[in-house]
C-alpha cells in the first residue's frame, strides 16, 4: 500500500524481512514503512511496528524523530488502520 511517499508492507509470521530479507518473522503481524523516494525495490526502510500497537493509535505518527518528513497525518494513520484491518482479518 502507498501513502504519500510511504510504502507499507505486512510482515505475517513466515515471512522474510530485515535488510535483505535475511531474517524470518515469528509472531504477530508487523507493519513496515518505507520511503519510496529513496533506494530501490520497496524504498528506504523506515520503521516497524506490530500491527497491533498501529491499530491503538488514534492520531498521526512520527515514525522517526530526526526526520520531520517521515511523519504521518492523523488522516493518513486512519487509511493505515484500515488497510492493515483489511489485509489481516483473514489472518487468523
């Protein structure tokens, strides 16, 4: 999913992520943001999150605290919320 210059990505237990995807996720759903601006393949990788932690915000998101860019908006947290309850509602 794009929002803005972020690409995010569900990370389901089984799957690969990390640099290079060298590593394999077990547990709960992750949420990874990317910035599309930067590098190749998916972006710039940014920030992980459990699925769960994002699904309890209410408001906007600094995803890091040194870059005033990579924040996002109250309005782009809902339409985060709703992709993830879309892409994991089958997951269990």
């Amino acid at each position: 999913m794009n929002i803005d210059k972020f690409y995010v990505r569900v990370v389901r237990d089984g799957d690969k992520y990390g640099m290079n995807d060298c590593l394999t996720h077990s547990g709960d759903p992750m949420a990874e943001f990317y910035d599309t601006r930067y590098g190749e393949g998916r972006g710039q990788f940014v920030q992980r999150y459990y699925v769960e932690t994002l699904m309890a915000r209410s408001s906007g998101l600094c995803l890091m605290g040194g870059v005033p860019e990579w924040s996002l908006s109250g309005d782009d947290m809902q339409k985060v919320r709703e992709f993830l309850t879309n892409e994991v509602k089958n997951d269990n």
